[in-house]
C-alpha cells in the first residue's frame, strides 16, 4: 500500500497528516477554516485517496500559512508515499464540469516544482476564505511533491463552482498520474533514470 505519514511543524503551523494513495476517499480534515475543509474533503473523494489532515496554524495572524504549510505538506506526503516512481503513469490530467463552470487540471511528477492557476475568482473571500490563497496552496503542493500543476478555470459564474471544479479536477488528475502503468510496470517514467 502506497502511504505517507508525515509531520511538519513551525513557528507558524503544525501539521499531522496520514495519506494513503490507494484509499477509498475518506477523510478527516480539521484546518480552522470552513471552505478549505470542504475543499480538502471533496479532494479526497475524487481523488479515492485517504486522508487524515489536522492543521492548527496562526489564523490569528492570517490564513496564508495554514493554506501554503498544507499544500507543500500534502504535495511531501504524495513524494514520499509514491517512493521511487517505477510504474506509475507519471502524468495526468482532467476535465471537470461544475454546473455552468468548467476547470482543467494537468499533473506531471517530473521531479520538478512548477505551478501555474488560472482561477478567474473575482471575490476576495468564498465562504470563510481568502480566495487569492487557493493559488498558494496549488504552488506549495507542487513544491512539496516537486510536480507540475496547472490549473485553469475555462469559464462559469459561480466562484464557488470555479474553485471547486478546480479541486476536483486535481484530484482526478492525480489519480491518474498516480495510477500504476501495467504495460510499463518495472520502468521508471523517464529516459534520465530519475524523477
């Protein structure tokens, strides 16, 4: 079973995370802040991992931290848990409609942290949080896991739907660059013998 349990602890925030790749979609997630949970949750789920996450972060101060530690703890967890990398497929990607909205999400674990959110929110907040740290989150996880991300909102109305298509979207995403390639089983995914 492909799994990481990990603890990252700062002046700032402290983290306690399990994940197991090949889950079923549970989850028990406690950040501080509503949205994210329920963010989180729904990752989970699409993604048919399982998670359990508790943050306590200086929300006091701001929600930056919780939202940035997260990301680049979970995106560690996904580097540790997918060990060497033989045999997965390696890159992935997904297409998700979210009522009138659509968001597109492509994965790569090429070793390298490159992220790139194209969200079109035009709030400063949905629900309880700040809407610009979404992009934060996505950059700290592909720091963490040293991947790609690239997400982007084609269109929709509803901030909430965009966001939300966004994290499904991802999920799905890594699903697929996390699946195990039958055909190429014993093979690293790459012609320079690392990721």
């Amino acid at each position: 079973m492909r799994k990481a349990t990990l603890k990252r602890n700062t002046t700032e925030t402290q983290i306690a995370l399990q994940l197991v790749i090949d889950g079923g979609g549970h989850y028990e997630i406690e950040t501080g802040i509503g949205f994210f949970n329920h963010m989180l949750e729904l990752f989970t789920r699409h993604g048919g991992f399982d998670l359990k996450l508790k943050c306590t972060g200086d929300l006091h101060v701001d929600q930056h931290h919780t939202v940035e530690d997260v990301g680049i703890a979970l995106g560690q967890a996904f580097e540790k848990a997918l060990g060497n990398k033989k045999g997965i497929m390696r890159a992935g990607y997904f297409l998700m409609p979210m009522d009138e909205t659509l968001g597109i999400a492509a994965v790569d674990f090429s070793g390298r942290a490159a992220a790139v959110v194209d969200t079109k929110i035009r709030v400063s907040h949905v629900g309880d949080m700040q809407s610009e740290l979404f992009e934060d989150f996505f950059e700290g996880f592909a720091r963490g896991a040293r991947a790609n991300v690239h997400l982007k909102t084609m269109y929709g109305r509803s901030n909430h739907h965009k966001i939300e298509a966004l994290f499904k979207a991802f999920a799905r995403a890594l699903r697929g660059a996390c699946s195990r390639d039958q055909q190429m089983k014993e093979m690293l995914p790459s012609t320079k013998g690392l990721l």
